[in-house]
DNA sequence: TAATACTCTACTAATTTGGTAGGATAATAA
DNA sequence: TTATTATCCTACCAAATTAGTAGAGTATTA
C-alpha cells in the first residue's frame, strides 16, 4: 500500500501537471485546492525538490513548479522517493538493495518468485508519469 | 513491501509443499528448519488455518498439512490472508476495497494509473504458486 | 491418564506513519 | 533598509502497525 503521504505527493504533482507550464504555484494553493494538511503538504514537496522532481522559488512570486516536463517524471520516481522502494521484498529492489541475511540469492525461490513481481509492476510505474495525473 | 510474517509464511509453505503429499509436518520442525521464531509461526500457521490454506491436526502425530495441491495455492492468496490487499490504494483493491473519502473514481487519475498497477501484479501472483517456492 | 501438539487471548517493545510547531533563510519590493 | 512573502529545516509528538512473547486451554493418541 502506498502511504498518505506518496498519495499527497501524486496528488499535488498532477495539480501541478495541470498548469504545466506556468510560474511558480505555492504550497498553501496546492494545499486548498488538493485538500492536504498545509504543514506535511510543506515537507512533502521539500523531499520532492530533493528528489530533483521540483524546483522551488522562495520569497513573493515563489512557489514550486515542475523541473521538467510532465512526461519525463514517472510515477515510479515519486514512489521511490516518498516511499522508496516498489519491490516487494528487499533482496529484489533495484534502487533500495539489501541482501537477505537467511537466503542464497541465486538459489531461494522467494526471490525469483519476486523478481517477477518486480519486473511486472515496475514496467507499468516506469511508464506511467505525472502527466497521467492531470 | 512483504512483512516479515508474509515472508515467513511463504518459507514456511514452501517448505511443506516440499514434503507434499506426506504427513503432518509439527510447527517445531518448520520453525527449526526454516529459521522461523516458534511462537509466532504459531499464529501464522493458525492464520493460514483459518485462511483455508493449511490443515491441522492436534496431539502426537499431529501438525500441518497443505489443504491441497501446491499448485492449487497462489502466492497471491497467501498474501492477501497474511498481509491484506495487494493493490496500491484501498480504492482499487478487489478483496478488500475501500471507497477514497476525498475523490470520485470514475474520474480520478490516481485510481486509473493503479488499477492498471494492480492488473499487473496481480497477474504474476495469481500464477505463482506454492510450488513455485520449494 | 499422561504426553503431545495445536489453539487462543492477551500483552509488550520497537518501528513507522501521519502529522505539527516554530524559527531560519532567501527573495522581492516599497 | 526594512517589511513582507514564501520556502527551508530541525525537532517533536500521538497513533497505528509490526514483530514478536507468555501462558493457559483443548483435542488427540497411545
């Protein structure tokens, strides 16, 4: 299951893919109109800035806009970097790696079951973008 | 991700699809066998029980048995008795849906992209089987 | 009737989730 | 230069979930 917070995060960037492109949009409108806690809203689009997903202006006239163009952010990338990873077991992620201490990868069966799981659901999240959330 | 009483729960019936057909099999071998801490085998052995995936059978002689053929048992259907839903969102999960209070899904873009998320994975965990995990 | 092995309820500690508070910093404009 | 705007950042907190453990109860068999 996704977390509330991955939720807000898609949520606020198809608002955003909305008015693509425009001038900055600031979080307390983003935050009204999705309907998200204002101060999480804040440190949901700071960890997306991180993430290189967002650019941020501070000050009058500030506000967060997309870094590229919607099509080139995929949802998998939002997921990864709110949530981490997508895979359903560590010893099978490919951005959050981490072996099992109780398995021989090569030969345990929960991992090539995962693999494939893997495999499957990434190719749909890879694909889809924020575009797709407008 | 999988919990680690998913991940157990899938050891744990992969191991007894390695003895299948055969006799019951005690939790305290399963438990030793596959490195599984043995009270709370217990209640994830009770729980596949309960979820129609194990039989058991009490006093000397007794233990567990798989309710049938191991290719008969989707890995998705160990799942969903362990860890709940698969899908992403409550809102698209087909065994434990849950309406979203704040969007209409006919037309929100969350529940298109997941529902084809869903699709996906689902596909490769309705296949997988418990003999696939021997 | 004694031993075996599952059953069940209740409890606990650690971690994660879903936030909030409040001040710091940077940009703009009067 | 100073007021205003809006993001940045650290720290905190309560509730829920996860990962188990404890211990007594029940059914089966020999």
């Amino acid at each position: 299951m996704l977390s509330n917070k991955a939720k807000y995060a898609l949520r606020a960037l198809g608002y955003l893919a909305g008015k693509y492109p425009g001038g900055p949009v600031q979080i307390a409108e983003i935050a009204e109109q999705q309907k998200i806690p204002l101060k999480f809203l804040e440190t949901i689009l700071l960890e997306l800035r991180k993430a290189d997903i967002l650019l941020s202006k501070k000050g009058k006239g500030g506000g967060y806009t997309l870094e590229r163009d919607p099509k080139q952010i995929s949802v998998a990338s939002v997921i990864r970097a709110i949530d981490g990873p997508i895979s359903m077991l560590p010893c099978v992620s490919l951005y959050f790696y981490k072996k099992c201490d109780d398995c021989d990868e090569t030969h345990c069966s929960l991992n090539r079951v995962f693999t494939d799981v893997r495999d499957a659901t990434i190719k749909v999240l890879e694909k889809k973008t924020v575009r797709d959330l407008i």
